[in-house]
C-alpha cells in the first residue's frame, strides 16, 4: 500500500494507523517468534537461556524494517528477512533454537491475530463511545417530531430520539460481533511447514498450548493455514461496523442538505472548509467515513473470496490478506472515530424538524420503542 | 433472475431451488398477513373471525404470481398487487383489517427471514452430511500419508486423514456460523410506514411479539427497515460457507489432475463427461461448487455493502437485497450438497499417494492433530 | 438462477429477459452447431446434405429445455445433454458430423456472444433513447437556474440543462463503450478439446473463418478459452452503463425530496403507490434502477475476477460467468430502460427551482456548456 | 493507505511505488496550479508575471507533507491545506490568483490524470516487455509439444508455444487498453465550484482549452465531477492487466507443481526460499502476482461502483477513489513487472513436458496459430 501521509489522515485515526502499521506488525512478529521459544523452553525442547536469548534479541530494537521489507519479495514474505536479521544477534545455540518447527505463515498468521486484537481494541473504545452519544441523543430526543422518510419522501412523523436509537441499537450490534470475535475467534497459528507440527516431536501440542497462553490466544483445534474462514469472518465484521458507521454518516449527510438543514456536524475551526466557497459548511466527517466505509467493503469482498486456498498453503490467496486486513482496521477506526465525534457534538435544530414535517400523524410507539433501546443499552452497560 | 432451467441445475439442488422460489416467497409473504392478522386479533384490534377470514384467504391458493409480479414493478414491492389480490378474496371487514399498521416492508422483510429459515435448514442437513463424510475420511486415513504440499510445491509428509480433518473443522465452524445466525438473528419484522408502529396504537408491541410468536422468529428491539446487517451478516456466513465448500473442491480438484491421480470423484454414469473426449472425467461436482462458490461471494459484497440505507426506508438498496439473499441461498445450497456428494464418495489411492511422495520426513502429529479434530466431531454430536 | 416471475420484473424489461433467457440460450447453442456443420461443409469436412439435415434438426423446436437442463449438472454444461438430444433427430451420417472439431465451451462461449449481440443491441436503443430525453431536458431547461450542490450542500448557482447535459454526456459514452464493444470484440469461439483446432486438420482455420462469417462475429487471433479479457470488459461496459443509469437515478431521487420537490417521476396510474400511505408517490423507478445497478457491480466484480483461469480450461470460474453476464445484461437493460422512461417523462418545477435557491451567484458558462454537450450529441447523431 | 515498508515491496515495484506515492500526488496537485495561473494568464484573466510568480512558488519544493496530510482531515482533501501552504509563500497579488476560478475537486482529479498518465507509462513498457518474452516463448517453443489441460485433467497435445501465445495475445490486448485509455481518456477537470466555471467569465473555454495544453491532457466535454466513468474504466482495465498477468501466474504456479515440473521460475540467490524448507523452490514471483491481481480486483469493485455519485459532488464515493487508484497502479504494476521477470528467465523443461504426456494425439494446428499470434505481435511492433 501507498504511503499515508497526504491521504491517510483522511480516512483514520493516528491511533489504528500506529496499530497496523509496518512497526506493530514487526513487533507482532519479533513477539511470536520470543513467545514460541519460550513455549519450546518450558516443553523442554530448548534450553531455557536461549529461550530467554532470543526473546532479548527480539526486543532489542534497530530492526531495518525497511531493508527486511525490500528482501522480503524475494521469498514472498517477511518472515525470511527478519529471521535472518535476528540470526545476526544470536549464539550458534540461539540461532539453531530460533523459528524452530515454525513456518513463516505461523508467525505471519500469529502477528496478524496480535495485530488485530489491538486493533479490536481501540474500535471497542470508539464504537462504545459512539453509542453513548447515539443514547444520549436518543435521550434528549425522546420526544423530539420530524419527518420519517422513506425512498427519500416524507411518509408519517417519527421522533428524532427514534432515529438516534436506531443508530444505537445498529452499534451495539455492532460492538457484539467484534466482542465476540475478539473473545472467541483470536488465535495462535502453528503447524510448521506442512501444517503436521513435524519438528516439533511429542512436545508439539504442548508447545502449542504454552504458545498461546504466553500470547493470551485462543488454541486452535488444528492449524489454519488454509482454512481461512477466521480472517474472512473478521473481514466481514470489520465491514458491518464500518458500514453502520456509514449508515449515520448517511443520515447525517441527508438531514445537513442546504433544504432540511435539520441537523450540522459539530463546528471546529477550518472544518467543513471548501477551497472555493468560504460560505460553506461540508458534512466533511461524515463524508469521510462514507469513504472509508467503502474501502472496506472492497476489502472484505478480498477476505471473503480467500477461503478457496489449495493445499497445505495458499499461493497467493493468503498473500493478499496481509494488507486487506490492515486496510481494513486503518478505515473502519476514522470511518467510526469521526462518527463518533459527529454524534458527540451533533447541532441538532428541533425546530426545523417541526417545521419541515409535511406530513401530519402521531409518532407512535417512537417513545416506548427508544426506551427499549436505551434499556438495552444500559443493561449491556451493567453485564 | 433469469429463469433458471437450462443452467440452474448445475449450480444448486432442486430443493434448495424450492426454498427459495417465487412462489417460496409468496408463501412466506401470505403467511406474514395470517399472523399479523391474527396477532392483531390477540391484541383486540381486529375480531377474531376477521383475521380467521384473512388466514383463510392466504392459505386458498390460486395466487396469480405471474400476474403480482408484473405489477409490482409500478410499485416498486411485490406486496401492493398481493395485497389488491387477497383484498378481492375479502369481505369489506376483512379489506379493512389487512396489513393493518404493516408496510410493505415489514410483510418482504419477515418473509426473508421465513424464507431464508428454510434455506438455512436444508443447508445445516447437508453441511452435518458434509461433516460425516470429512470425518469418515479422516478417521479411515488417519495414518495414510501424503504430500503435504505449500504454494503447490511438496513440503513435507502429511496425511490425507489429516486434510480431510481440515475439511472437517472447516465444515464444522461454518455450520455453527449459520446456526448461530439460525438461533438468534432471524427476527419479526413490524414497524410500520416510518417504523413508529404508528397505526398499532398502545398494542403495537403486543401485536409485535404475537407475531413474533406466531411464526417463532425473535423479536428485534426496534424495526430494522435500514438497519441491515442482519442481512448482512447472512450473506457473509453464507459466503463462509461456500466458500469453504469451495475450499474442499479446490482441492479435490487439484488431487485429481492427471500428474496427482490421488483422488477421484465418485463415478456415476454420464459423470464428468466431455463432449469432445470420452476418455476423461472431469471433477465436474467440484467444478461446479467453485463456481457457485464465485456467486455467492458477488452476492455477499452486494449485502455487506448494503448497510448504508437513507432515513426509514431504502431507495434501491433493501431492493437488491431480494435476489442476492435468494441466490446465495441457491448457490450455496449447491456447492454444499455436491462437495457432500463428493466426499460421500471420494475415491481415494493410498498407494499413489505413497508414491508420489517426492519429499521425506515425519508425519509429524498429524495422528494427533486429527484424533482432536474427530472428538471436536464427537462432542459436538453429542451436545 | 431463481425463477424471476414475483421479483424479476422490478428490475428488468420483458425484451431483455427474454434476450438472456433460457429459450435464447438454447436457440444460440442450436444455431452455433448449425453454423459449424455449415463452415465445415463449406470446408469439404463433411458432406452439405449432412450440414443442412443438422441445420435442420437444430431448427425444428420442441427440445426438452427443462430436461436438458437437468442432464446438464453430471457433465458441468448442458451442451452435453443438447448433442444427445440433437442426435435422437439426425441420421448415423448426421450423428458422425455433429459438433465436429468442436469442445462444449466452444459452443457456449460463441451462444454467450450472440446471446450478448442481442443485449447489446437492446440497450443501444434504450439508451439511445435515454440520451435523446436527457438532450431534450438541457435543450429545454438550457436556462433554468438552480442550486448546484456539492456534498449534497448548496455551492452556487448552475442550470437544470447543465445537469440534464450532464447526464447526456454520461450516457453517450456509455452507449460508445457498448457498441465499440459491439463492434470489436463480439467473437466466435472455436478451439477444439485442447485449443489446438486438432480435428479439423488442415482446414481448421478455414473452419473458424466460415464459422464467423456464418455467425457475423469477428475471427479472434486464438481461442479464448481460458483468456477471459472478453468477458471481463463486457461486464465492465455494462456495470459503467448501469452505474451511468444509476447516477442519474439519484440525481431524481434527491431531486424529488419533499423538501426539494424540484423534479418527479411521470405519473402513472399505480406507479409509486405505498403499501401504507396513499398520499405518497415515491420515485419508484429510480429506486429500481439504482437497485438494478448495484445487482450488476455485483456481476462485474465476478467478471473480473473471472480472468485467472488455469491452462486450457476453467475449473469453475468459467462455469460462474455465465449467469453472471445474463444477470448483468437483465439488470442493466432495466436499470437504462427505467431512466429512459423517467427521463422521457420527468415533471420539471423550475419556479421551485428557483426558489430553493439558497445561494447567489452567476451560472457561469452554464450554458455555453450544454451547448457543447449538444453539439456532441447531434454530431454523433450524423455520423 | 497502511506504510509500504514492510510488505510493500512483496506486491510492487520502486518505480510504481514512486510513481503513486504521496510525493507523485503533491507534485501533480501543485502542477495543475502552476498550469492554472498560466492558462489564466494566457486568457487575459491574471497578469503573466503572476502566474510565473505561482508556478515558481510550486516548484520551490520544500512542502510540508506530513503536516498537510494532518491538515486536510478537517475539509475533506488536501488541497486546502496546500493552497494555504502556497498562499504563505505569495504576494498579495500572487494569492487572490492563485486557484482561481477553480475548485479541490479540479486539482485533485487532475492530478489522478497526471499520476495515472505516469503510472499507464510504466506499465506500458511492462508490458511490452511482458509481450516480448512470451513472443519469444512461443517462437522457440513453436513445436514443443505437451498436454493440453482442460478442467486440469490431460485433455489431448497442444504445446508449450501455443500456451505462450495465448499469453502473448492476452498481455497484447491488456496493453492496447490501457493505451487507448492512455490516448483518450486522461482528462483535465476544470469547473469550478458547481462545475460552470463561473469565476472564469468569458474567458473560461479558453482557460480549460489552455489549462489542457498545457498538461498535454484531453478536454473533456463537460466538467466530469460526478460523472466518474472515466475513473470506473481506468479500474477496470488495470483490473484486466492485473488478471491477465495473474493468469500466466497461475499457469506457470500450476506447471511448477512438483508433480508437473515443466517450468520454473528463473532462480536468482535467496528467491523462493522457505523458512522451514531448505529444498524447495517456490513459485514466489508468481505468487506475488496472483495476491496482487487480487487486490486490483477488489478496487476495480469500488471504482466501478462509484459512478453513482449525487449532484455535482460527492459525498464520500469520490473521496474513497484516490486510495482505490493508486494502489491499482501500485499492485498491477507488482504484478506485470513480476511476470515479466518470470517470462524473461522462465526454465522450459521440454523433456518433462514430453514425459508427462497421458494422452496422444495431435497438436492440430497449434502450430500455425503460433504463427497468427507472432504476426500479430510483429505487425503491432511496426504500427
């Protein structure tokens, strides 16, 4: 992927870009390869010192990211080059003991699990933080009229408070299913070169389990290297937040037009600015996270069409995932960041709901049907 | 769609093809009217005798389906011309309480979920087949060795029971994604024109959970007109599915070239025919399932990208949804069942296997690996 | 694909279904077998009485589409079952000539590019009638002022004819890609088993020659069986005429907003109806159009994918192509109808244009630019 | 877009990655204002010694990237950020004509067209050398035969030059798209804020026609803000370019198998090294190609969609192409480059080619389509 300096901040926060980058990635890496000598030291399978060895030399630092990168095409992955970056720092005892009944993909597959669990982290936070404000306007707008629209015409009133629970309840749907997949799905890969755990003697699955326990992940019943169904449901999930993000974006966008004007992005300074027009106020988050919802929704299409791998490795097909999942994490964090911000400074105008509304009837069961989302919410809260 | 019978059959199962079905689906939005008649007659807001009348109506048969379907495209919902249908079939009492506080959503949304439950069942049935089958083989070849082979180059030793066993726990978490998605997200539709329930008065979420009950789907929070990654999400674990299917085939395939002869599928008369060779037989079943694996990932992109619907009612979005849940249930469907025909009866050449093997080294705890995959199987069975 | 009667209608025209559907499907099989036992006559590879006893039997009706169709699934194309069928009607000299030289694929590639021939000449019209009303709105409304919105904000002033012109030129060079297409890449598809034109010997390219000239599709260089490019752009041109179609789409559709009000759809008796609420009249073709289009970006990204296939013939990527492109044909020829309906109809409100204007400011070159924009137009249309 | 560092250059090349980077972007978003001041000047509408003040201030260099990367967030694109970068560097004449007239939209797309018109040069010259070594595969390999594989099982004869050819045609077509978008297409965008290009007066033809000269770029009928066709082709012929290289990646991956061995790919010090496999030789150039076509297809899907795109500019599709178009570039340029390399060095292994063949017959006219293909590339060479 191309650098993101011009563009990037665009579509992310500082924050998930620090934590897919090139440098989380390496650390995931050096991590995976410090916590499976371990795991190998208390299987017996290596000497405790050059466990404790190679997890000094991993965390060391001055690691030529950018040269390991340039040798890394060579053999199709990263893994090579850093192993051998790290073979410069070890004993003849360290470098035989390093990377041992490993396979590149475990330590690839293992960092991106690393990678992604911080990545679920921080959207955790963002996505929480987006349905507090999703309920505190569900809230004050309980009982707030204004026109339901459907097919873009105005149909019957609804309340602004039941729109505001909808976006609530689509985030905490949303948060659930990353939740669930953080808690259930995260895992350690290791099955060595053709997935058979071969150098690894009697002590394998016990090496396995240690592996993962040293890393907080789940142990998987066999390895995965081509069964990919993980990385595609991460994919998909990482899509369905990013695309509720734009789902309110869209919303927001339709109720700021220069005629409904029912609702304006929070004011900064030099917002929403146009390079031709001064007297302008863009929905520009928004319109930020529709745009970074859109790439991920490319980018799950690529981790869903992943699954169909040959073999005992994927010649191409895993390839493809290493980015497609980064780019994923790097879009759906600035597509629910900025509707977070949106939604916590949100100029709503109740007035103008009113008086835009050309159509007469009651609001229903709008109240009673925000009380169910925000109970909902706050019994989620106390769980 | 296009009519389906001169390609159809190759890319799904008859039953599957009636599951999802025009006249499927007019089952299922008649059977939404009988029970929001009678749930509104639970609730006191219509007579029992009416919403007796109404279910009669819906069950007489002799829908014009044809006819409904060329009108509906001035409406832009199947539903307006089924409704002027069953009003023709009603005494005066009866037009008044039909669809009473219903939109057309609701009725097309709720027979979604009817529908997509049915698909959802056929598919469990032979994704439990497809897993016998994988376990069969695993536990036959537990000790038959073969190439374990990466980017398509032989690595080391694996053995088939070993490959099979992926299969198998492939299968397995793919059928506990639909099966999850079975249990808890197929749910009522009912909110009326804006989602307010507004015509329902101060039954509305009595009438809601009748009609929840009536046809034992769950009761969402709130309407879900644009909130759609319920839908979603069904696409997505459809694809997994087929997906993982395909995987299998992909394999199979490459197993079976000529230079491999490892594997072959199940030989039947007129079976992987070629019109201009006699000699050959293709692994057509295979073929086919990575070819409908193919459209349901088309299908699935379209679904997840389907999240971003304006205010209370799609325009254009929801109405794509129609016919991409349908064929991905029907493409689906179809690799599943032919990937478990094939397995059922996959001919396998241990012997070959042996001899192909250009690489040495140990099996490693493949034995081990697939031991813990079967009692993976085994527990699962029994729960 | 499913039956298309209850849904199928919303998105597509009666004249294009019956272009991609079945009957024309088996019509363009019969007529490729008629062809190349007429080229190979002509070739002296078999007797002309043989050609014209297979032309015949080709067009004398009454196939068993239904049971071809399900035949078709043991061999992975229904080219199989139709030679049988085909041969229960010829002579023992007849039944030798059939097919001869030729593969299954070669017989539903050249079916594709006629049935696609046909596709395209629908659409040509259809959009050439769609530029035709879009032409008329810039020529009409070449002074109309109003709100030229950019992030769906009001900018400054600009003219209903610029965005009619707009459109107009969006929609020719649509119309230009489809019929450069039409000119240059509909081909005929003959390779034999291997793609080596093996059985045909020396007169092989004279063959192929006469085949094309038989069919008026152009002579590739080589057979395309697993060189998909062909395809791939089809499904291109069609998603960018689609999409063109869609743009439009939902320029009516925000233009139709309760709050903007500056544009409806032609009224119809019926059209735009609501299931809930009489006073509405929704932009329902449209709605149907920009669901059209997102079905045939679905179709466009298999399509594309569709290019890597392995040696000389697919395993299963060719097999998903083929609903892939009568979907993407059926979609897009509804989608461009619609608009052409819409366009050809469109309730124009410039008073309200006028006073939604929110903005001041001159409209520039506004009308200089339709001008332009109708100039192209009519050049093109004396060409 | 995620740092390129680390698994960056396993999917492109420097050259490409240059030629998209964010300093490539900078350059053309600073080009299009110098090439605006001139034209502007060349109309009349600012003095000359102005517009030469401007185009010296963007070319001083000296930008600060990273902080208008940081700065564009809040308005949408960076090009506000940058005209303040600039302004600071002006007189007060030099600022009130910087940028006149224009619009973010009209540098920013402008700039793809200067980016893609450097990216389209690279990969032409790929590809051409892609061309030349097929050519020469085909022309030596002439009569070499082998099997012919068709659903991967032997089919009958064809030869390694007919398969080389097939190449050869593919990579020639793939190549005389991009060149006939290359010659066509690349547009400059000039329409101020609503796309009138009001702010220019009677001057503004003359200031596009000039604008246009200047960058040696076409003029496109009207401003293309909102019609993104141009965009959606662009996708999609790199998407085709990317498949066709994956194509004879997938080819030369599947004649590696060790169970094949007819080709391999040129061996060069540490490439297709394996971190647990000493012996093998993987297949990694081609590898690199199949993941990087399949990225390109996932951003072919977003390019195509977003022709929709509302009034006179978007509100989010727009913004997610600049990301979508450079890593196409960036990823076919990876690919091309990598098959190139492969073609160039390939290890025919004739013997094996011969030794593997189950089936007999003969390789028809495989000879003499060579034949039609190399004089294709021949008279194409001389054009």
């Amino acid at each position: 992927m191309p650098e993101d300096r011009l563009f990037g901040p665009l579509s992310t926060t500082p924050e998930m870009a620090a934590a897919v980058s090139d440098e989380a990635w390496l650390r995931a890496l050096l991590r995976f390869e410090a916590a499976l000598a371990r795991a190998e030291a208390k299987a017996g399978l290596i000497p405790v010192a050059v466990a404790e060895e190679i997890a000094a030399a991993t965390s060391a630092g001055g690691f030529d990211l950018t040269g390991i990168g340039q040798r890394a095409a060579a053999s199709g992955t990263p893994v090579v080059p850093l192993l051998e970056a790290l073979r410069g720092r070890l004993s003849p005892a360290g470098v035989q003991s390093l990377h041992r009944g490993a396979t590149s993909q475990d330590a690839v597959d293992t960092a991106l699990m690393l990678v992604a669990r911080h990545g679920l982290e921080l959207l955790a936070a963002d996505l929480e933080g987006l349905a507090a404000a999703a309920a505190g306007l569900a809230r004050t707008h309980r009982a707030t009229a204004m026109a339901g629209r459907t097919l873009l015409q105005q149909a019957l009133p609804t309340t602004f408070g039941l729109k505001a629970a909808g976006w609530l309840v689509a985030v905490l749907e949303a948060a659930d299913r990353l939740e669930s997949y953080r808690r259930s799905r995260l895992a350690v890969q290791l099955g060595g070169a053709a997935g058979t755990l071969a150098d690894l003697g009697g002590s394998a699955l016990a090496v396995r389990q240690a592996l993962a326990e040293d890393l907080r992940l789940a142990e998987p019943v066999l390895p995965w290297h081509t069964a990919r169904a993980r990385v595609g449901e991460l994919g998909a999930a990482l899509a369905l937040a990013a695309g509720t993000a734009a789902k309110i974006a869209l919303d927001v966008i339709l109720l700021s037009q220069t005629e409904v004007a029912e609702v304006a992005e929070p004011a900064a300074p030099g917002r929403g600015v146009s390079s031709a027009l001064p007297h302008k106020r863009n929905p520009v988050l928004s319109v930020e996270a529709v745009a970074a919802a859109r790439g991920v929704q490319a980018q799950a299409g690529l981790l869903l069409g992943s699954l169909v791998q040959p073999h005992e490795r994927a010649a191409g097909e895993w390839q493809a995932e290493w980015a497609a999942v980064s780019e994923s994490f790097r879009l759906t964090g600035g597509a629910v960041a900025r509707m977070r911000e949106v939604l916590e400074g949100l100029e709503v105008d109740p007035e103008r709901m009113r008086s835009n509304l050309a159509v007469t009837g009651s609001t229903g069961s709008a109240e009673a049907l925000v009380d169910l989302a925000l109970q909902t919410y706050q019994r989620r809260r106390h769980d």
